[in-house]
C-alpha cells in the first residue's frame, strides 16, 4: 500500500477486496501439475496396496491370536452380536468382509475429523508444510504396519494413518492456487485420473508382494515394506520439488497493481449518481461504502448457501454410494454361491473363478473406465454438468443392481458407477473450489471432504444392515430412491 497520507485511510477490508493475486504462469503451472501428479500416483499406490489384504490380514491375526480375551476376538464378540440382530443369518464366512467394513468406516470418521484441521494448517502455515505434515504421519502409519506383530499394532497404524491422510486434499488446494476458475475443471479431473489409475495398480500389486514370504512375525511385512518405500519417496520428492502456492506465502504470485493506485484511478472519475429505486434523492455516489458492500454481502451469503448445498450433496451421495461400493462383495458372491448350486456337481470351467477374483476383475473395469473419462471427457465439461452425469449413472446402477441375477448384469451396472466415479467427487471439489477465498481455500475444501467422509463411514453401515435385514432387492432400491432425492437436490439447488 503507498505510504500517501491521502491513500493510507482506504480500509483494510476495502483493500482485501481489491488486492488479487493472479494465477502462476503456464510454464509453473505445469510444473506444479507434473509434481502432484507423481505425488499422488506414489501416494495412491501405497494407500491402495492395502485393500485387497485386508481379507488375508485380518484372517492371519485372528488365527494367530487365539486367546478368547485377545482385542481381535473382543471385535469378534461384538460382530455377532451386531449379526444377532437381523432375522436373516450371515454367513460367518462373512465376518471378515464385515470387520473390513468397520475399518473403512472407522477410516473416513477419523477423515472427517481431520481434513477441517489440515484444511486450516494449509491456510495458515501453507500447503507445503501441510503436505510434509500429512506425509510424516503417513510414514509413521505404514511404518507401525511393517512392524504389526499383533492386531494392537495394526490398529494403531490405521488410526494415525486415518487422522494423517490428507494427500488428495491439499493437492485440490494446491490445483485452486495455480488455476483459474477455465482450468480448474481439468485440473481437478487430474486428481481423479490418479485415483483410477492407482486402484488398477495398487491392489494387484499389493496381492503379488502378500505371496512374498517373509519373517513369520508379520507375514505382509514386504507389502508394507514396499508401501512405506513408496510414502518415503513421495516425501523426498515433494520436499525438493514443490513449490509453496499459496498466494499470500508464495513468491511466483503476482499481487497486480497497489490497491492504493487503483482507489486513485477509481477517484479520478466523474461521481456519478446511481439510481436507487428509480429515485435519484436516495442515490449513492461511485465509491460510496454502502453501495459497495451491498454486493459485496450479497456475494457471500450467495458463497455461503452454495457451500452448504455442496457439503449436504457430498454427504448425502456419498452415503448410499458408498455402501453401493461395499456391497458389491456380497453381491458377487452371492450370485456365484447361486450360479454354482443351480450348475450342480458338474459345474463349467467357469465357476472355479473365485469370487474375490470376480470381483477384482469387476473393479479392474471400473477402474479403467473411470481413467479413460477423466483423461478425455470429464476434463473437458464443467464441473456442474459432471456432477449431473454421475449421480444420474448412478441411480440407474441402483436400479440394476436390484434387478441383476448374473455377473453379467453386475458387469453392465459396472460401468455406470465408472461414470459416477470417474465425475462426481472430483466435480464437487471442484465446484467447491470456485467460489472460495484466496485466503479459506484449504478450510472450505476441508469441511466439504469432511462431509463426505461422514457419508463414506455411515453408508457402509446402513446399506450392509438393510442388505442382509430386507434382502439386497429392497437395499439396492433403497438407495436408488435415496439417489432420485441427489438427482433432484443437484438439478435444483447447485449453481
């Protein structure tokens, strides 16, 4: 601001409002874009790697820890007496998919807890030493699952790890800093292509190095291994190659003219009287500070309003899509435990395909579809007309999986949840991104995940109740209606 005793009463609120900072430039903004993406696929790989095991992890300490009075046989307890609650049996082969569950669930609460306050951090203190931050805690997570003698050990892994991750998080802020509100939607889809290509790759990584043999301690110890490696790397790599974006803290920002030279352009025009109601007597002149905040309030009651319809959108998608995704294993399987007793004693080739191996081809499909749409078209379209597609795909899958009584249906509803996923998470951010201060990026981004994540811990829940108390046909439907509710919600309210 200049040092122009006359320029020096303009207001610090007046001068927030017209200070703006500028996007980096394009050969910066690549830059950025090619670190993150290096970032997040190292990232996304490590996190992924876990997924498939957890099945063979969790089975490896409840046959390794025998004692009635062991934590894992405690969890046990308390599974079946959540069982005993439902009038139709489950299968206790089906306990260790349910426990997965419980952790995923447990996951995205400790989320939701966190991303408001990694939101904040990267606000204050930047999103580079955010990022190192979330980095560090990851390392040591992974790090306690190397060394998980006992289920205790591995607990704790997943409950630093579930308070810590806040990767694809600051990566959206960090996007919102370099870009402009015409390459926002592009760069975002960036943030997704990673996520679809990482869940191609890291699960069927993670089932390679689980055949690896090694200390009898921990029999996942070269996973983890391989999982912590690739954590160390990405913090070596983000420490020497990413640059501080945001705009107060980072020097590649160009702040534009004083706010103090543009108040002075502002006076050196005529004062014209604005028409108030068609009475000129309760005019206001150009510069007046009550005709300026007038719009000024308007916009952020505006901001506010969308931000709360995008968290209640994100949150109320994300419940009945998540249990959707949850569910797909019992699906499989109980399709394949249906196809194999019709079949009988002589059973095709077909039916020695396992259902886990069903249902890693499955998501293999989704995975590619997603990565191909948000390479070509998803980047290409605004983030509203994305968020449209998917929640429309998505209760069309609803609505087939209620019906479906092959694989081949199931395949079918497969690749409406690509579209879904390959468009509606990433837009949301996106969207949310638009209408967020220089200075709240971060937070605002924050308390949007941390929404969605409520949806991601208690859509498991309620979907795996209703699936084994009405039947799948009642869940499935269930969630469609739930979906139509979305659709509405996102056709109506969301500008």
């Amino acid at each position: 601001m200049a040092k122009n005793g006359k320029n020096s009463r303009l207001s610090p609120s007046r001068a927030s409002t017209t200070v703006k900072s500028t996007p980096a430039s394009a050969s910066q903004r690549r830059r950025i874009l090619t670190t993150l993406t290096i970032s997040l696929l190292l990232d996304l790989i490590s996190f992924t790697l876990i997924l498939p095991l957890f099945p063979s992890v969790l089975g490896y300490y409840h046959a390794k820890e025998t004692s009635p009075t062991s934590t894992l046989n405690r969890v046990f307890h308390y599974l079946n007496v959540y069982k005993n609650w439902f009038a139709k049996p489950i299968d206790s082969s089906y306990d260790i998919v349910l426990l997965g569950g419980a952790f995923g669930s447990l996951f995205s609460l400790l989320q939701a807890v966190a991303s408001p306050v990694i939101g904040r951090l990267s606000d204050q203190h930047g999103r580079r030493k955010a990022l190192l931050c979330s980095l560090a805690g990851n390392i040591l997570s992974v790090g306690l699952w190397v060394g998980a003698t006992d289920f205790r050990v591995f607990i704790a892994s997943r409950v630093v790890g579930g308070l810590s991750e806040g990767n694809v998080q600051i990566a959206n802020s960090i996007i919102t800093d370099i870009s402009d509100e015409k390459q926002r939607g592009s760069a975002m889809a960036l943030v997704g292509a990673c996520f679809s290509l990482a869940f191609i790759c890291g699960p069927v990584l993670g089932a390679t190095l689980a055949n690896i043999p090694t200390t009898a301690s921990n029999k996942f110890a070269m996973a983890a291994g391989v999982s912590l490696f690739l954590i160390a790397l990405e913090t070596i790599y983000v420490y020497f190659s990413l640059p501080e974006t945001h705009p107060r803290l980072s020097r590649f920002h160009d702040p534009g003219p004083p706010a103090a030279t543009l108040v002075d352009k502002d006076k050196s025009r005529p004062r014209v009287p604005t028409v108030v109601n068609g009475d000129a007597s309760k005019a206001s002149v150009n510069g007046d500070k009550s005709s300026s905040n007038a719009p000024r309030n308007r916009d952020i009651k505006v901001r506010m309003r969308n931000e709360s319809a995008l968290k209640l959108v994100h949150l109320f998608f994300l419940l009945p899509f998540s249990g959707l995704e949850f569910s797909l294993p019992f699906l499989t399987a109980t399709l394949y435990a249906d196809q194999a007793s019709a079949m009988g004693p002589s059973a095709s080739q077909t039916s020695t395909l396992s259902p886990s191996a069903l249902n890693g081809r499955l998501l293999s499909l989704m995975g590619l579809i997603a990565s191909l749409l948000q390479g070509t078209i998803v980047r290409r379209l605004p983030p509203i007309v994305n968020i449209r597609l998917g929640v429309v795909a998505c209760t069309i899958s609803f609505f087939l999986l209620a019906r479906v009584d092959s694989m081949s249906g199931v395949y079918v509803a497969g690749i409406f949840l690509a579209v879904t996923s390959a468009t509606v998470v990433t837009s949301i951010n996106s969207l949310g991104s638009l209408g967020a201060p220089e200075g709240e990026r971060g937070i605002i981004l924050g308390r949007l995940r941390s929404w969605g994540q409520v949806g991601r811990a208690v859509g498991p829940f309620l979907f795996c109740s209703l699936f084994w108390w009405a039947g799948r046909e009642v869940a499935y439907m269930t969630g469609g209606v739930m979906m139509i509710g979305v659709v509405g919600a996102v056709f109506t309210v969301l500008k």
